[in-house]
C-alpha cells in the first residue's frame, strides 16, 4: 500500500534552515511529482512547492522563492524539502503529498516545525 | 494568484442532515478543483477530484459538482465521521490554491 513517512517535528531559531523528509513506498516513486503543503497554527491550508520525482523538476510559490529547496533522492525513494531563514510565521504542520496528475491522493503524517527563540 | 473564496467558513449540522459547501474561483478554472476533508491531527484525505469525481474509498453520500468559478461539494446525508473541515484546491495553474476552509460542526 501507498504511504509517505515524515522525519520528525524539529525546533529551530528564527534565521536557520530545517530540512524535512518525506520517504515512499508501495508506488514507483520516480512516476509521480511530490506536493508539500502547511498548515500554520489556527490557520488553513497553504501550498509550499511541487517536485517531479522523475526529472527534478520544481515550482515555488513566489513568497518562497529562494527560501525553499525542494530535492529527491531516488535510490531511497525520499523527497525532501528545505527551508532556510526560518521566521516565527513558518512555524507550521509540513506535510507531503503525491501528486497523481492534478490532485493529491495520498498524504504523509506531518511535520511539526516550530520556530522559536 | 487565483483567489478561492470558499463559503461558509462554519457551519453547524446534525447527522443525517444534507450539506453544501460553495466555493469561488476568481477567475475560470474548468474544472480544476479538488475537496480535501481535514481532521486535526490527522493528514488531509482527498474526497473528490476533478470537480465531481468520487476519490475511490469515499463514501458516495459526498459528490461535488461545477464548472468554471462556481464548486459545490454536497454531504448528503451527514454521518459522525464526517465532522472535520473541508477545503476546496485549485489547480488550473501555479501557484496551487485552497479555499480558507469550512469548519462543520455538530449541532
């Protein structure tokens, strides 16, 4: 069966980077893109990025431009993505998602991120 | 960026009632979007997708229907299960966007 596992919640200072995994399995990984979407406390669901497992392909919303790195590595199946000048408003749940197409139809657990000094 | 007004942003029901959650593209997206119902704690779970196609697994009291800038997903029989917050998300071009949420709760 499909399933994406998650590293674990992580607590960074505001100004670092946090590096979160999202490992595969049950499907060709390389067939399908990576989604990760966010959810800050309180709030709704925000898009943070797209990753074809097939060629490296990316795309960013533009308020992440250049704080976001979205990266696979296939031998283990892993998509992983990273954020770097951490602020207070990225604390948030991470999660990952395959992308079948048009839509996500399976979803990793989540990431906890917290950013505090 | 295309904006998704979704509405409302809560809503009280009972079980068995029918409920409607609308959503509102700023701009024609076909048929583009995608429901999500939300637990806390839980990931997201995909309800429908392309407008009106039941996500396999989902129970067939939900259906969602639209065209265009106007979406609606329907419960038509609400069961326990089914308290959660629903999201619409579009997908006509990047940046992906969701609606701000409905929050369903009981009565």
């Amino acid at each position: 069966q499909v399933q994406l596992m998650q590293s674990g919640a992580e607590v960074k200072k505001p100004g670092a980077s946090v590096k979160v995994s999202c490992k595969a399995s049950g499907y060709t990984f390389s067939n399908y893109g990576v989604n990760w979407v966010r959810q800050a406390p309180g709030q709704g669901l925000e898009w943070v990025g797209w990753i074809s497992a097939y060629n490296g392909n990316t795309n960013y919303p533009q308020k992440l431009q250049g704080r976001v790195t979205m990266t696979t590595d296939t031998s283990t199946s892993t998509a992983y993505m990273e954020l770097r000048s951490l602020r207070s408003d990225d604390t948030a749940v991470y999660f990952c998602a395959r992308r079948y197409g048009d839509y996500d139809d399976y979803w990793g657990q989540g990431t906890l991120v917290t950013v505090s000094s | 960026d295309i904006q998704m007004t979704q509405s409302p942003s809560s809503l009280s029901a009972s079980v068995g009632d029918r409920v409607t959650i609308t959503c509102r593209a700023s701009q024609n997206i076909h048929s583009y979007v995608n429901w999500y119902q939300h637990k806390p704690g839980k990931a997201p779970k995909l309800l429908i997708y392309a407008a009106s196609t039941l996500q396999s697994g989902v129970p067939s009291r939900f259906s969602g229907s639209g065209s265009g800038t106007d979406f609606t997903l329907t419960i038509s029989s609400l069961q326990p299960e089914d308290f959660a917050t629903y999201y619409c998300q579009q997908n006509y071009m990047p940046p992906i966007t969701f609606g701000q949420g409905t929050r369903l709760e009981v009565k």
